[in-house]
C-alpha cells in the first residue's frame, strides 16, 4: 500500500516539474505587465499542456514507457536549467482562505488515494482513464473502436497515460489535487490584476475552491479544472496583449483549451474576437490582424489531434455534428447509432431549459440548484449577493469591463449549447473575482454590522461547499485509509468483479470478447475486443447483435469471452456449444474458453 502511494505522489511530482521545464519554453511570449504570480501560473499551466501536445504527437508513433520517460525528462532537464525563474517568489498570505483552499487540496489528495470504482455510468471508468491504459498498453496513440469519447480533445487524458506509466494507476487519480490548484492559482491571478491585493486574492481561490459545481468537474478523471485553467490563462494574456508575440502566447492558450474540450471550438473564437478589440481606439486593421494571429496559433496547436481524427475516423470532429455527419463518412458507427448518440447529448445539454426567462433565473439557480448536476448550480451564496456589486465598483477599470463581457459571452455560450455545470467553470472563476471585490466594496461602505452580515454570507459559501465536498467524498477518503474497506467497495461497486480478477489473474487469458456493450473495459488487464460501444458505436457496422458477431470470432482471435446478464441483455452465447468452454461462472457471469479448430 504505502509503495503504490510513494510511487503515485513521485509520479505526480515529477510530471508536474516536467511540465514547468515546458512553460519555460513561451515564457518569452507572455506580456511584461504580469504579475509574478500570473507568471508562474501561467508557465505552470502551458507547461502542462505542451507536455500534452508532445506526449500526443510523439505517440502517434510510439507510446511505450521509455518515450515517456524520455518526453518528461526534456521537460525536467528544462525544470532544472530554468529554475531561476523559480526563485524568490513573495507569498503573503491569508490565514483563513489559505487553511480553506490547504483542506481543499489535501481532501483530494488523500481522497485520490482511493482505487477507482464505478461502472459505464462513471466518465474516468467509462473514458477518460480508459484511453490511457489501452494506449499504453498497445504502445502507440490510436483511437478505440468501442470508445467514442476516447478520440474526443485527449491532452489532458494523454497526460494521464504519463502519470500512469510512472507511477501506476493511482498516479493519475491523485493528480486532481495539483490540477485543481492551477485553476485556483491563475483565478488568484486574475484576481489581482483586477485590483485586488494579494491577500483578497486567497479569499478568490477559497470561494472557488468550495464551489460544488467546480469541484465536481475537477477529480475522479474529470478534466474540466484543467480545460478552465487553460481559458482563464488565456484571457488573462489576451486582455493584457499589447506586441504581436503576446497574440501569440494567447493564441497558444486558446489551442490548448481547444486540444482539452469541444466546447472551446465555439468559446475560443468569441474570447479572441473581445481580446482583440480594444475599443474605439482600436484600428480595425490592427484588431483583425491580432485577431487572425491568435486564431491562427490556436488552430495550430489543437491541430494535431483533430488532424488524427479526420485521417483515421472520417471527421476532425467525432463523433461529427449533426449537420456534418450527412456528408462524411465516419468509422464505428451507422446511421442510427449517430441518431441515438445525438438524442442523449440533448438529453444531458438541456439543463434549466431556454427562453429569456430560463436565462434570467440564472444567477438564482446557479446560487441555489446545488443537485441539479447536469444544470447548473452548487457556487454558493456570495457571488449572487457580492459579484454585482464588485462590477459597479470596479467598472472604471478596462480590464474588469472586459473581463465581464467575457462573463457574459461565456454564460451566453453555455445557455444556447450544453448547458452542463462543468463546462460553466471558466465563468465561475470570473464570477469568484467580482464576488470579493464586491464584498471588499462593501466592507469599505458598510458599518460594524453591516462588515458582519457581509462576512457571514461568505462564510456561509464556504462551510456549505466544503461540507458538501466532505460529505460526497467520505467513501473515497475511509477507501484510502482502510484497504479492507476499499477491498469491499471494489466488490460491492465494480461490475462483475470476479470474473476482472479471474481474467486478470490467469495466464491462459491473452484477449477477452466482451458481448455486452455495458461491461467497464477499463478493468481489464489484458486485451479486448467490445464489438458495441457503451455510445452505440460498432466494431462492424454490418453486425448489430451478438448472434451477427460470433460467427466472426476467428476473425477477432480472443482466447476468452466474458458473458453476463445485465439491463442491457441475457447471455448471448449458445448453451452446449463446441466452440465455447465454461471455464468460469458466477452469478449473471460466465466466461467460456474459445476452442479453435
């Protein structure tokens, strides 16, 4: 236990100063008007994505462990060499909002300990963990024919496949607690270049730290943490350009928010177009000049992975958009599975409903809708009762005119497009810095009561978050402490344990067929085949059930194939047939031994 532990925190370690040696590469390229906080965040997380873009782009050749090795230890050398720029960093801090975001941390730290469990309804079992492990073990980058979502923006999920290669399959769970600190550290920056000072800038990344909603979408394999950390990065260069090198560095961040998520295909090219106008000073000529340099930049750095896309799965973008997939040709999927794929994205974007008074309602669901997760909500009380008054008092400041158009342009985004909470994250960061400015605004108008009342309010934001967090996260940390327990977790909660141990314990399992579109692929050591995707994708799309499949089995050459009963289907596999031996059965499980003539 304490070896896989030392091994993950090493992990983690290490790719974190792998990733500061790459930042130092563009460091040259952010604007001399940030602060040394900014600085550092900023190389800290454009480190973390480059590593991103060279592990993927060196995997498409080779992915064994020793490239890696060899990836990360150009990024540490660089670390190493660079590490001046390291050096001398003031830190005044805020007791209060430090010991809050301190608990944060170390809640997910410790609660990453936990083995993962979860079944095809969980996303880092369903996906984000799963490309990793196959990559790694297939020793090279190519998409899953199962797995739709493993071909969706994979940088951070490549970054995963890293941790895991040097620290086992903990490294990567555990990575959430410093990822997540990104996002609070270029928040806090954000912050103070909007006027606040360093110790108002703590209470900044508290108040976002013990947002429900953020939280939600920043562990257990959600990227969404590091795909705000990424925009948030970069509007904070582009609102603070002013050479064309600085559109560069900005251009970089927005490729690499768009290399994370989809989303930031609709988001990126807004965000560009309000940095690169500066009012009515600005030139037209001047601003689409930036604007196409940024955008250019950009498109060059998510390019290779939706230039991956486009050459082995027919669309740049996949699964491709409705009005698209009508003229392109994808691979693993048919019509009809297209069809059921683009009703359950409906389904999960439909959120608090349109119309302008769904999106006037905004600010009091965002407040008070904390289980509404496909929604919105969980952000606490403070910024409805503070952030409007941060606006109004800031508003002589350009930089916080601006910011809050971006604000306004991403709630706007996510309203008409997916209205799921995490892909609201970025503006949650925004809203964090109107919050404590207003209450800073207030605490200056108000008397002795009135600083309490204030006060109170963000107190209230922040117990209520962090109790919440707790709360959701107490099997994880009692996991993480007692391996017993987390022994009966894995039992009790992974779908069909024992035949994953009898698969993974015997020798005379090479490669396992999995008839069953619901089975968790990610628990399997060895390799598989799935001929149906848990998103109705299909290995052949001339076979739509299992009776079409196994008469190709010689095609697939697995030595097992696992059989159960789930809401999905009975058993598929003919009773009392020569080519199948039961070699293992349990309740609802069989597997059979493929006998080949």
């Amino acid at each position: 236990m304490w070896l896989t532990i030392i091994k993950a925190i090493g992990a983690n370690l290490f790719v974190a100063m792998a990733a500061l040696g790459y930042g130092t590469w563009f460091a040259p390229l952010f604007p001399s008007s940030l602060s040394r906080l900014a600085r550092i965040a900023c190389t800290a997380i454009g480190g973390f994505g480059l590593l991103g873009l060279a592990l993927f782009v060196v995997g498409q050749i080779s992915f064994h462990r020793w490239t890696v090795w060899f990836v990360l230890l150009v990024g540490a050398v660089s670390a190493i060499s660079q590490r001046k720029q390291f050096r001398g960093l003031p830190i005044t801090v805020s007791k209060v909002p430090a010991i809050v975001v301190g608990c944060v941390l170390l809640l997910t730290a410790i609660a990453g300990l936990a083995p993962p469990i979860g079944d095809w309804n969980t996303d880092g079992i369903s996906y984000h963990y799963v490309g990793p492990k196959v990559w790694l073990r297939d020793g090279i980058i190519r998409p899953i024919p199962d797995n739709a979502p493993a071909s969706y923006p994979s940088l951070v999920e490549v970054v995963f496949a890293a941790l895991r290669a040097t620290g086992g399959e903990q490294a990567p769970i555990l990575s959430a607690s410093w990822t997540l600190g990104l996002l609070l550290a270029i928040a806090a920056a954000v912050g103070l270049r909007a006027g606040l000072d360093e110790r108002s800038c703590w209470w900044v990344a508290a108040l976002l730290a013990t947002m429900g909603a953020l939280y939600e979408g920043s562990h257990s394999g959600f990227i969404d943490a590091v795909y705000a950390a990424f925009l948030l990065g970069a509007i904070h260069l582009g609102l603070n350009a002013t050479e064309k090198k600085h559109f560069v560095g900005f251009g970089f961040f927005c490729g690499l928010a768009m290399a994370t998520k989809y989303p930031a295909l609709v988001t990126v090219p807004s965000i560009v177009l309000c940095c690169s106008w500066r009012g009515k000073e600005t030139r037209p000529w001047s601003a689409m000049s930036t604007a196409v340099i940024a955008l250019a930049v950009a498109f060059a750095t998510a390019g290779p992975i939706y230039l991956r896309n486009w050459l082995l799965l027919g669309s740049p973008i996949y699964p491709p958009p409705p009005g698209a997939a009508a003229y392109l040709h994808v691979k693993y999927f048919t019509t009809e599975g297209l069809t059921s794929f683009y009703q359950y994205a409906v389904w999960r974007g439909n959120g608090l409903g349109r119309g302008p008074l769904a999106f006037l309602l905004l600010p009091y669901n965002l407040t008070y809708h904390t289980a509404n997760f496909h929604g919105a909500g969980g952000i606490g009380i403070a910024p409805l009762a503070f952030g409007w008054i941060g606006l109004a008092a800031a508003w002589r400041e350009r930089f916080v005119r601006m910011l809050a158009l971006i604000g306004f342009v991403l709630v706007s985004i996510w309203f008409a497009t997916m209205q799921e909470s995490r892909y609201l994250i970025p503006f949650y960061g925004i809203i964090a810095v109107f919050a404590i400015l207003g209450w800073e605004a207030a605490r200056r108008a108000l008397g002795k009561r009135g600083k309490f009342l204030c006060g109170l309010a963000v107190a209230i934001s922040l117990a209520y978050g962090f109790a919440l967090m707790v709360k959701s996260r107490i099997p994880d940390l009692r996991a993480a402490c007692s391996p017993s327990y987390a022994h009966h977790r894995q039992e009790t909660e992974i779908p069909y344990w024992n035949s994953f141990n009898y698969i993974n314990d015997n020798a005379e399992v090479t490669r396992v067929l999995f008839l069953d579109r619901s089975i968790p692929a990610y628990y399997s050591n060895k390799d598989y085949v799935k001929p149906f995707g848990q998103w109705w994708e299909r290995l052949y799309v001339d076979a739509a059930t299992s009776r079409d499949i196994l008469p190709k089995i010689d095609g697939l050459h697995p030595s097992h194939v696992l059989d159960v009963i789930s809401a999905e289907s009975g058993f598929q596999v003919p009773a009392h047939s020569p080519r199948y031996r039961l070699v293992f059965e349990r309740p609802g499980q069989r597997i059979y031994q493929v006998i080949y003539r």
